[in-house]
C-alpha cells in the first residue's frame, strides 16, 4: 500500500491512533474517501494487515493513501519517533485525532492503583503526548485541527466507571485549554463524546446488561461507528475552523442513570 505510486497527490494528512479498531477503521475509512492521507497507528503488523484488507475491499481507490505507524501509545519514544516519519515524509500533519482507547469496568473499591494508572496512561498521557508534538508541527504551518476522543461519561459520569470516567474527562480539560493557547497559531482542539456506540470495546454488553443500556438512550439503539466518524471528519474539515474548545455528544441522546 504504501509504496504505490502517486502518493504525493495528498499533501493535507491525519493520524488517527487506535486506527484498527471499531471507531478507528470508521474514522481511517472516512477520511480515506475525503481526500486525506492518513497515518493510520496500530499496535502491530497482525492489526495492519487487517486494517489494510478491511480497506482494500471499502474503499479500493484510496486504501493507497494510508501508510501504517505500528506503535504502542504509551511508548514516549515510539510516538516521538512516529512524529519524525511523518515530519519526513513531507506530508502537512492537518489533523490528529487521538482516539486509541481502553475502558475497564470496575467498582470504586475494586479497581486497582495499576489500573486505573493504565487507563490514564493510554487515555490521557498519549494523547497529551501526540498533541504536544502535533502542534509543534501545526504551529509552523499555522493551521491544523485536533480531535480528542472522549465519552459522555466524562460529562455525566458512570457507576463502575470512575477510573475511565477520570480519564475522559481529563482529556476535557486538556481540550478547552490547549484550544485557548493554540487558537492564535489557527489550530482548533475538539472533543467527542460517544454514548454506546457499538464496538470491541462495548461487545462484552450482552442480554440484560445491553438492554439496560439501550433503555437509557432516547433514540433506542446503539450508535454506529461511522455516527462517530461523521461528526469527527467535519471537526477536521477547514468548515469547522470556527468551532474549538468545544465537546460535541455523539449519543442518540442518552442519559446515564
Ligand atoms: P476498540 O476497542 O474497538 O478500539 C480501541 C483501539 O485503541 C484498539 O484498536 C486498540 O488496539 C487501540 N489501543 C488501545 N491501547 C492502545 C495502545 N496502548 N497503543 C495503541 N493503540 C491502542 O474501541 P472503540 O469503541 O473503537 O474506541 C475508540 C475510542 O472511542 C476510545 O478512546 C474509547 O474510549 C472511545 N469511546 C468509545 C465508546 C463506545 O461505546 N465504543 C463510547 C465513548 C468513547
């Protein structure tokens, strides 16, 4: 994929983390089919070459313009290195999106000091991390447009979800002030708040436990990954420059009880 020819036609690029999973490949495939080129992160080559084949069948035309950086997020040095290809390659870093995740689901009193130190380390240590370098890079160019992936849980707060719910909402904080101090350099910082929207991450949801979800949720049903990916493509478009600091709910209404 990456060696095609012609992969200069798309100098405007995105990196997208967490690319290989159920929101990720929404987002890649999205932006695919609008014209960006992207750097699509996985964690390893057995996750690439499933990206890749998904891609190949979805969108055969552009699949060519995603070039893979396998990393783990939490590893400093891994990002740090990620950030230098894609500074080589020539490409305008236009967009990033910060959307590899982890959820775990567990009571206040049973969740573990290493756990929730995990969910903060990916949630919101690596993204802290990809938006500090990306806006290195954005601040030379002058422009540049960064989505961060949280939950409505962030906003409205969860039973059994404190340790995720304190990740999220961190990446809030982190949103509405690094969009003050990067809006006079043209770049904005968003965030989206997903309700359930139907991935790996919430198929452990079955039976009664779904039902009891779905129940909170005014439009009666689970979201898509591509609900996501819309709303996220339109924050990266240059139609959406006006629009910073802000968290926008991606949730079919849902209200968490
Ligand atoms: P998913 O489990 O399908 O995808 C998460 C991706 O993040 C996976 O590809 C995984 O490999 C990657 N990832 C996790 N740790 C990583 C690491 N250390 N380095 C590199 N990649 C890593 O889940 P989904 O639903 O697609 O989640 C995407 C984002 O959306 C997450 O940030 C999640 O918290 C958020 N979200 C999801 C909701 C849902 O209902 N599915 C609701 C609200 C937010």
């Amino acid at each position: 994929m990456t060696s095609h020819s012609n992969l200069n036609a798309r100098s405007k690029a995105v990196l997208i983390t967490g690319a290989a999973g159920g929101i990720g490949l929404a987002l890649v495939s999205a932006c695919l089919q609008h014209g960006w080129y992207v750097f699509a992160n996985v964690r390893n080559q057995a996750s690439w070459r499933s990206l890749q084949s998904t891609l190949e069948k979805q969108c055969s035309d552009s699949s060519q313009y995603c070039q893979p950086l396998v990393y783990d997020v939490t590893e400093p040095e891994k990002v740090k290195g990620a950030f230098n290809e894609i500074r080589k390659s020539g490409k305008q870093l236009q967009g990033l999106v910060n959307n590899a995740g982890v959820m775990q689901d567990s009571a206040l009193g049973m969740t573990s000091l290493s756990d929730f130190t995990q969910q903060m380390t990916v949630n919101v240590t690596a993204s802290f991390q990809h938006m500090q370098l990306a806006a290195r890079l954005m601040t030379r160019q002058k422009s540049g447009s960064i989505v961060n992936v949280s939950s409505i849980v962030a906003l409205d707060g969860s039973a059994g979800q404190v340790a995720y719910a304190t990740s999220k909402a961190a990446l809030l904080g982190m949103t509405k002030s690094a969009a003050k101090e990067l809006a006079p350099s043209g770049i904005s910082v968003n965030a989206v708040a997903p309700g359930f929207i139907d991935t790996k991450m919430t198929a452990t949801y079955q039976d009664q436990k779904r039902e009891k979800v779905l129940a909170q949720i005014a439009l009666g049903h689970e979201g898509k990954p591509s609900d996501v990916s819309a709303l996220v493509l339109h924050l990266l478009s240059t139609e959406a420059a006006y629009i910073t600091g802000q968290t926008i709910k991606v949730d079919g209404m849902m209200k968490l009880n």
